[in-house]
C-alpha cells in the first residue's frame, strides 16, 4: 500500500508538470514518455560474432568428413585462432554452417568480426549483440509499472472496433471475425521474454514453446524446455553504466494476450487471435538478448533444425518480433530472416520506439513485415520510428489528456509484480501499454487469422494482402499545426501525419484484409532450372510454370536472387516469363520467382541451385636434366600447367621444398613466372626437389614437386711421359696438358709429387705446371703422381711409374801373358787363336774361290 501511494504522488506530480508544459504549447506527451530502442550492447565477457561459413570451404568440408562432428553444428574457433592469432573459443551452433564465436576483450564484436569476415572460409561475420524489447514508455505519467487493480480505460479495447470519427485508427477486427475467430491449426511465435502460463485468461491457449536466453553473465540460465517469463528487472547500472533500474515488463505475456487471449470467456479482454495457438519462444531476459539466441529461436519456431535442440513439435505460421534494436539490418539477421520466410513463415516485427527516427532491426530486414505505430485519430504517434521499410501502421496507443489515466492505452494481459511474479492482471489507463510493441500484435495476429481463412497464403502474399486492404491514412486538414511526416533523420519526429513513404501502406483494416484473403486462391507458380548443379562461369536458364484461378490470368513475373547475390546475377530481364542468370563464384543461391494474377493476388516460389569450382589446376613440371653435374644450372617450366574452364592459370610460385645437403641448389631467376633457373653447388651431391604451386582465377592451388640429382663431376687428370724406362743418369719428361675439366669448367692447378721412389730420383723442373722433369741418380723404380684442380674447386689425380736401369759395362783390357795357372791367360790365348783361324780360313775360302773363277 504504501509503494502504490508514493507511485500515485509521483504520478500526481508528473501530471501537473506535464499539464503546464502543454498550457505553454509543448507537444503531446506521448513522443518522451517511451522507453526508446536501446543501442547494440557488446557483452561485458568479451567480443561475441556469429559466423556462417562457406559450403564449400575448407572448413566445411572437414567438418562433413566427421558425421558425428557435423551433426553437431560447426565449432571451429580453434581453426580460426590459429589462422587469425586470436584467443576465440566456441559459442553455440545456430545451424549446421552458423555458430557463435567468443573473443576476449582486447577486441570489441565489431572488430572481430570484420577480422574474421575476411577469412577466405567465412561467408560472414556479424557481431552478436543484445537486443531489447520495446517495451511500455517509462515516463512516470506513464509507466508500465504494475498497478495492484485492473483498470479499463473508459474507451475499452477501442483499437479492435470498427474505426469512426474518434477511432479512425481501429483496426476493424469484428468484421474478420465475421469470417474466421481462427484455427487451432495456425501457431504464431511470440518471439519475446516468455510468457506467464498461470495468466487465466491465456489458459489453454500456449503451446510449450521454448527458452533461448543464453547463460551470459547478466541473466539467463541457458536454453532450455521453459519459456516461462520469470521477470527481467534489472538494477541500477546492471546492464551498463549509467543504465538506470527497471522493473520486470512481463513483456512476453502482454504481446500474447493481444495475439490470442481467451475470447467469450466472461473474464479480461478479448484478443485478435480468437481461436490461434500462441507459442512463447523466450529470447529476451534482463539487460535484453543477443541475436544468435533471436536468430536460433526464429529458425527453431519456423520448424528449421538448430544443433543440440529437439525439433519443434509445433512450427509457426507467423512470429511476432516486438523487439529490435537501432543500426542496419545484420547480414546474420537477413540470412536468417530468408530462411524462415523460405519455410512459408510470415514474421511481423516491430518498427521501434525511436521517435521517428529509422526502423529498427530486424524490422529494417528485407522480407519481414514491418509495423509503426499510430494514435487512435490516425497520425504516427510520437514514439513510434518511420521510414520506407514500414509496411502498415497499427494502433500503438495514446493517452491526448495531460491529466488523469490514460485515455487510448492499448489493455492487454500482464503481471503486478515488480519483479518477480505477483498477480496475473491487465494494463489500464494506470498502467499503459503503449509502444510498436503493441501495433505489431495486432497485425501479426491479422495474419493468423488469414492463414486460418487461406492456409496457402505465402509470406509475400499475407504482406500484399495488408498492405493493399489498408485504408487510408487521414490527410492533413487545412492550417493544422501537425506536420506531414518526413524521411527519418537524425532528428526526431513528433506526431505526424502519415505517408505512403513514411508510414507504410495504410492503416490496417483486419475485416478487408480476411476479406481479400479469402476471395480466391491465388495463383500457383513453380519453377524449372536448366540444372541444380553446375560450375562457376556457366550460365543457369530458369523458366516458369503458373496458372492463375478459373477466370483470371498471370499479368506479371518478378525474378529476383535471395541469397547468393554475390556469386550469380541475372543477365537477362526480370519481369518475363523466364530468366538467366550468370555464375561468377562459388556456393549456392537462391532465385525467387513473383507471380502476380488479375486480381492482383500474388504468389511466390523459389529454387536453390549450387555452384561447384572447376577441377583444381594440373601442374606440369619439365626440367632441363633429371641428373645433373654439381654446379650445372637446371631451368625447369611449368607452362604446360593448365586449369579447368572456365578458369586459367593466374599465378606460378616455384619452391624449393628440401635438399640432401645445405645449398645444394638455389633460385637464379625469378620464382613467379612459368619457368625458373636453379644453380646447383659446385662440388655438391644429392637431390634436391623443386615444387610449383599454380593458382587458378577462382584462387584454387593446386601442387606438383620434381627431384633432380646432383652427381659431383670431377676434372679427368692426364700423364705423358718420355719414357718409362731409362738408364740410371738420365731424366724423364712428364706433360699433364692433356688434362680435362668438366664442361663449363677450367683446370686452375696443377701439382707434381713423388708417391714412391723418392730416393732414386728427383725433380728437376717445378711441380705447379702442366709440365715437369725428374732426374734419375739410382736404379729400381719410381711413381711420380699430378694432382690437378678446376675452376669448381674439384680436384683429380694421375700417377706415373718409371723403371731406371743400370748403364751397360764396358770390355775390360789384357792384363798379361798366357798362363796355365790362369784361367784370364788362357781365355786369352783362346782368343787369339780362334781370330787368327778365323783369319786363314777367310783367305783360303776367297783363294779357293778365286782358282775355281
């Protein structure tokens, strides 16, 4: 009791501050008493990134090697750290080529993630920050601060009704409910803080739903089975310094009330979804919620499988999205947005609190539907954000008075407590609703309904369908003090009258729009593709198959690229019948096919096709010699190298990946052309193996090694001597000019020696010349060896011998008389007698020749 006296003095005080600032002429209160969208907050732990890689990078295709690995969604921090020199460790799997990365501090999220975004395996890398509901306004004159009674304002749920002079901004949905309170079969994910499932009047209408609000330091205790909302509150600098104290906003529970809150129940309110199931998927917590955790759940409710996570009994037609932060649409959030949209899912999100300032993300993502917010008299209320991204504009509620409750709230179901549980309860004039949080409700809830009335309706077609139903806004009366809406700037926008640019469509008409949904059916188109796999470089030839319903005809075509922009472009128009589409990459991207009939019902198809490299580039390396002399020169070329069409050869990079022995061969021309020159050491032995790698234009490598031998080529020593025999006393010339050095090579030295036979003879000429002589002084035998040496530094020997003799001996002379007793004397007189018969018997024969004559 006390707490709720002083929260009415402090009320009863704002009011009269705000009562004076409007006698002085200031401008509504609505557009300063929100809670504004709060900037992308980095994670107190470090850097956080979520990253997808590519398909066919080398990553990828190691992680599909390991079955059990790939089941379990990618975690390939390690790698990363490796290659990046960073300290990075794992975060959760969002999908089988997407997971959260964790740095440390010494890198902020965005920082790392363009890093890492030019790894040649990433696809992308977004940073991975909190994200927080737009939630009630937290001025004190109006506060989402819990009240202890249900209040209704005196207008009731004025924003359901059919519009009128006060309501032109009711979203007239008795009318739809003439046609359809919805079907049991039709599930919307209430993306948001969980949901209180004790709240009675949303009994029987929650499904289980599922918690993924990760353990992160701040809140949370990890995904989990339970959606349930166990309070955000936070204190005072908790999520930030300066951050002030909030109460818990049982945010969750007042979005799905508005969505589908027991009607004709006797109790509460009613809500647009009569007879929809609401499933709460919780992702927001205090101090907000990261986008891997958003992102996981929006694939996760639109029934897409996420690592680690049984599969959701329970997929969504639609997801409600009342949370968003400021900045451009996250590739990581588009990517995702894609996804779930391809599966048939509608998501409605809100455009922010920002004061007319841009959309919030992921309001801002191509495809999502996105809402602003207007005053019950159909001009944008102050708070609400604008641009050319809005859709339609729903109530948001609004207070007019500068006293008292407030008027034109919008009442939903939540809770008293301030920030644990207390008592299940409703918003009032009191205790506002008040925020796109609550005009996006309304529309998602539309489109539940139209499923439930066409369940063939396609997320193109629902937005079409809004969009061309809404009524339009009021136009500016003549000398009103209200502006007409602008572009979104830096400068905030108060209330304004709506345009088609700023505000969307119109305002959101629930009857016209159910009523357009069930005219007919729309058109049905298919898609044929010349292939689903084909390489870079060729051409991919789509063609179309639609019909429209009985009596109508296809009055237009729209060809657009979804995904994989970067790697395809049309080459051809994109409003026929069919279309072409070049490849300049690898991957796979998605083309969209938009079909539109004479009834202006649209239908929308697409086809994924995958894009395959060529073969990898085949290496040819041809060397001059397999086996060359130490100190040869070797070219080797690699032009007979060739890559696969569509790709040529970009690059060569010759190595020399091992040798036998140190500086056995190096480089002596460039190492980047086709061919290269390698000198090899002089004197050295061995291989050594030379590589090429060659790089195609897609930047594939590919490799091939050749080894070459290395025999040591030495000089060829030669001798030529003048004899080989001599007499003792003589001397020998020696001649080594008939020495050879190996090609390329001159002989620098040579040198004389003796290897035996010193004694017996000596040299007489020098010993560093091609020539020398050696004087002989003994008999026997001697070896001289020459030892000659290359301009290489390699040396040979050659060895000699030569025999030395003895000089004859000469006839000695007599000595004296014959002599019995000596053996000389008589060996002379034998001598002499045989000479003089020698004698006789010569002239005897010549005179007996002469007689004969």
């Amino acid at each position: 009791m006390l707490r709720e006296i002083a929260r009415l003095s402090r009320l009863s005080a704002t009011v009269l501050l705000v009562a004076a600032a409007q006698v002085a002429g200031a401008a509504p209160a609505e557009r300063s008493v929100h809670r504004a969208s709060v900037p992308a907050q980095e994670d107190p732990a470090g850097a956080r990134v979520i990253v997808k890689f590519k398909a066919l990078g080398d990553l990828m295709r190691a992680q599909r090697a390991d079955p059990v690995a790939f089941a379990q969604g990618p975690r390939m921090a390690t790698a990363l750290a490796q290659r990046h020199g960073l300290a990075l460790s794992d975060g959760r799997a969002l999908s089988e080529r997407t997971q959260v990365v964790h740095g440390d501090k010494t890198l902020t999220s965005a920082a790392l993630a363009q890093q890492l975004a030019a790894d040649p395996d990433v696809e992308y890398a977004t940073p991975d920050y909190r994200r927080h509901l737009l939630a009630a306004p937290n001025d004190p004159l109006y506060p989402t601060q819990p009240s202890g009674s249900a209040v209704t304002p005196a207008a009731g749920q004025w924003y359901l009704r059919a519009p009128d002079a006060t309501f032109v901004s009711a979203i007239n949905v008795e009318a739809a409910w003439a046609i359809t309170t919805g079907s049991s079969s039709i599930v919307i994910a209430d993306i948001d803080t969980g949901v209180r499932f004790d709240h009675p009047d949303l009994a029987g209408k929650l499904l289980p739903g599922r918690n993924f609000v990760s353990t992160n330091g701040v809140s949370g205790q990890g995904w989990s089975a339970d959606a349930s909302d166990p309070g955000d509150f936070t204190t005072a600098g908790q999520c930030g310094s300066g951050q002030p104290a909030e109460p818990s906003s049982w945010h969750g529970t007042q979005t799905a009330g508005i969505l589908g809150a027991q009607t004709n129940n006797g109790i509460g309110m009613a809500s647009v979804g009569h007879d929809v199931m609401v499933m709460p998927v919780r992702v927001l917590a205090a101090c907000g919620g990261f986008d891997s955790d958003i992102q996981a759940a929006m694939l996760w409710a639109a029934g897409i499988a996420v690592p680690g996570v049984p599969a959701n009994p329970h997929p969504a037609a639609v997801m409600n999205m009342s949370l968003g932060g400021s900045g451009a649409c996250p590739q990581s959030f588009s990517d995702v947005v894609n996804q779930v949209i391809a599966q048939g899912v509608s998501i409605v999100a809100a455009a922010g609190n920002d004061e007319g300032l841009a959309v919030s993300a992921p309001a801002n993502c191509p495809g999502v539907i996105a809402v602003a917010a207007v005053r019950n008299v159909g001009t944008k209320v102050g708070f609400s954000s604008l641009g050319p991204e809005v859709a339609l504009s729903a109530p948001g509620g609004n207070c007019v008075n500068s006293s008292g409750t407030c008027l034109y709230p919008i009442l939903t179901s939540t809770n008293s407590g301030t920030t644990t549980p207390a008592t299940n309860t409703y918003s009032d004039g009191s205790n506002p609703s008040l925020g796109t949080s609550f005009s996006t409700p309304l529309v998602t809830g539309t489109v539940a309904l139209m499923l439930s009335a066409n369940p063939t309706l396609t997320p193109a077609q629902a937005k079409m369908l809004l969009q061309s139903s809404a009524r339009a806004f009021p136009a500016q009366p003549m000398g009103s003090a209200v502006p007409i809406c602008q572009a979104p700037s830096s400068t905030v926008q108060d209330e304004c009258f709506c345009t088609q640019s700023t505000c969307g469509a119109g305002l959101l008409d629930a009857g016209a729009a159910l009523a357009a949904a069930t005219q007919g059916a729309a058109p049905a188109v298919s898609v044929n593709a010349s292939a689903s796999t084909v390489t870079v470089g060729t051409n991919v030839n789509f063609s179309s198959n639609a019909t429209a319903p009985s009596g109508l005809s296809i009055t237009a075509f729209q060809w657009s690229i979804t995904s994989g922009g970067s790697i395809a472009a049309f080459t051809s128009a994109t409003n026929t019948a069919s279309a072409t589409v070049a490849t300049r990459g690898a991957g796979s991207f998605t083309v969209a096919l938009e079909v539109t009939d004479s009834a202006g019902l649209s239908a929308t198809t697409s086809t994924t096709v995958t894009v395959n490299l060529p073969a990898a580039p085949t290496v040819r390396i041809v060397p001059s010699a397999n086996v060359v002399g130490a100190g040869a020169t070797v070219t080797v070329d690699g032009s007979g190298s060739t890559a696969a069409s569509p790709a040529a050869v970009a690059s060569y990079a010759w190595s020399i990946t091992s040798t036998s022995m140190p500086g056995l061969a190096q480089f002596t021309s460039a190492t980047n052309a086709a061919t290269a020159t390698i000198a090899t050491a002089a004197g050295g032995s061995g291989t050594f193996t030379v590589q090429l790698a060659v790089t195609d234009t897609f930047g594939q490598v590919a490799r091939s090694s050749q080894t070459i031998s290395v025999t040591a080529l030495a000089p060829v020593a030669s001798i030529s001597a003048s004899a080989t025999t001599i007499t003792v006393g003589n001397s020998v010339n020696f001649d080594a000019s008939g020495s050879t050095a190996p090609s390329g090579r001159t002989i620098a030295s040579y040198q004389w020696s003796f290897t035996s036979g010193s004694t017996i003879a000596a040299f007489s000429g020098g010993t560093t010349g091609a020539t020398t002589s050696v004087m002989t002084r003994a008999t026997g035998t001697f070896t001289v060896m020459l030892t000659v040496t290359d301009s290489a530094g390699v040396t040979a020997t050659r060895t000699a011998s030569v025999t030395v003799n003895a000089a004859p001996a000469a006839a000695p002379a007599p000595t004296g008389s014959m002599s019995s007793g000596g053996g000389g004397a008589v060996d002379a007189i034998w001598v002499v007698a045989i000479a003089v018969l020698a004698l006789f018997l010569g002239g005897r024969r010549r005179a007996w020749r002469r007689v004969d004559e």
